[in-house]
C-alpha cells in the first residue's frame, strides 16, 4: 500500500466565497429566530446544541456538495457562524432591553429624543456597572443575575456573578463546538482533487482476531491475493479487523483501504482503533477482492 496523503488544498473561488455568505447570512437568520423563540422559552445547554448541530450540518452539507476539503477554512466557517448567531441573538437582547427601558422612561417622562435616550442608557449602565453600551448591559446581567430553565419568564433559578459569566461561556461554547464538531465529520472523509468529489467507503469484511497480524503482514508485502484469503464477509466475534474500501469518481482509480482493529472493552462496549489507512491500485484491489470472492465460493 502507499501511503495515504490527505488532499486539503484550499482554493478560494465562487463556493468557498459563498460558504462565509452562508456563515453569515444564516447566522444572522438562525440567531433571529434564537432570539425570537428564547422570548418564551429558553432551555440552556439543549438549545445551543442542537441550534450548533442544525448549523454545522447546514455548512457540512454545502462543504460535501462544493468539494471544499480544507479542515481549517470549514472549521472557520462554523466557528464564524456560530459566533454570528450567538451576536445576533445577543444584538437582539439588548435591543429589546433598550426598548423595555425606553417604554419605563417614557411612561414617566413623556416622549425622548434618541440621542438623549441613548446617553441616558450609557450613563445608567456606567452607573451601575462602570462600561457603558452592551458591555454594561452584560455586566448588569451578572449584577442582577438571570433565570435559568426560563419558561414564560418564570425561572426555577437564577445565576449570578461568575455563574452568570460561566453560563455565557459554556452557552457560546457548545454551540460554536457542536458546529465545528459536524462540520469535521465531513472534511474527515477523503477528498479526490482529480474528480474534485469526496470518497465513498463500503465496508468489504472482516478479519478475525487469530489472523489479524499475519493480515498486516501480507498487505505490507503487498502479497493482496493471499492476503485476500485471510478476509471473511460474516461478521466475526471480536477481537477482529474492520476492512473498508472507499472510492471516488474517477473511472478504475486508486482506492483507499483503511483497516480498523475493534476490540471489546472490560465493560462489554466496543473500542476500535485505525490500524492503517493507504492508497491501492484497481489492479492490487481486484487482487484482494478475488480472494475473497474465491473464498466465498468454496
Ligand atoms: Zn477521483
């Protein structure tokens, strides 16, 4: 086998350009819709997960269908997005503070002037909290303490100081990671640069444990025929080797191998391990794969 090179060459064209519009614009429209729905409900940790998950899917889908390897442009996107939701959902909050405290001031005061409005608002929060703006508006937060598990604004409790500060963190935090973490699950897979699509794998057996290092050894070798032998298509009890095949567009192109080593844990689960991933002719392929079908037959 030759040795398997990740292809992940970034090339900034129309799709790459159009996966930060993406970023962007759909940012901005799921952190609306954030903002919008946590008016009535909001359900910490649940909400940013799977808010991040629907976001990271929506680039992962785009990234699969453009062919855009590069792990770190896909994960800036994601990182980008999810920074732009949770902005805009917090641009949406401290509107809607501004506009709560503007109905209370105009209810005593009769009608103000907006650049009024807006220095009064600065100079209430450097009062409170020493920054003015939406600084001021997060510290006054933490001051105040907000309700968690809000429903119809009643909360079951609420947070306050560094609570408040580590609540933010772990909120913005999960749903950047739950976007960036989907978004690697695509640009993990193989991309061929020839027929610019991504690799498809299939699984293609099994080897048993027993037989495991002499399998190894013969695909070092390159010996596939008899290597081929070794490879079963049932299933078998663990320890065994997990064998996959992945190809991409091009007509009778090189394919990857990657062999898994799945092991069972002392509790019962099932642990696997990639023992190797490398590159193999159609020719070396059809090798290991006669063998296998001879096998089957007798
Ligand atoms: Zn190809």
């Amino acid at each position: 086998m030759r040795a398997y090179q990740p292809y992940t060459e970034f090339q900034f064209n129309l799709w790459s350009f159009l996966l930060i519009a993406w970023a962007l614009v759909g940012g901005i429209m799921y952190g609306l819709l954030l903002a919008l729905v946590a008016m009535f409900i909001y359900l910490p940790i649940v909400f940013p997960l799977v808010l991040g998950g629907i976001a990271g899917k929506l680039l992962a889908d785009y990234i699969k269908k453009r062919g855009l390897p590069n792990p770190t442009f896909a994960l800036s996107c994601a990182l980008l997005m999810g920074l732009t939701i949770y902005g805009t959902s917090q641009f949406f909050d401290y509107q809607s503070f501004k506009r709560e405290m503007r109905g209370a001031l105009e209810e005593r005061f009769g009608e103000i002037e907006q650049t009024d409005f807006e220095e009064f608002t600065d100079y209430f929060l450097i009062e409170n909290t020493g920054s003015p703006g939406y600084w001021g508006y997060l510290k006054l937060q933490a001051q105040e303490g907000i309700g968690i598990g809000r429903v119809a604004r009643s909360s079951t409790f609420t947070l306050r100081g560094p609570g408040f500060w580590l609540y933010l963190l772990l909120d913005v935090g999960l749903l950047i990671g739950a976007a960036m973490v989907v978004v690697k699950l695509q640009t993990d897979n193989s991309f061929c640069p020839t027929c610019r699509s991504w690799y498809a794998a299939e699984s293609i057996g099994y080897v048993t444990g027993a037989l495991a290092d002499s399998f190894m050894a013969l695909l070092q070798q390159g010996s596939y025929k008899r290597a081929g032998t070794l490879i079963t298509v049932d299933s078998t009890p663990r320890p065994y080797l997990r064998l996959a095949m992945s190809h991409c567009g091009c007509e009778r192109g090189d394919s990857i191998l990657k062999v898994t080593q799945v092991t069972g844990t002392t509790n019962g689960n099932e642990s696997s391990k990639e023992l190797t991933k490398g590159i193999i002719s159609a020719q070396e392929e059809n090798e290991l794969l006669d063998a296998t079908t001879e096998w089957e037959e007798t």
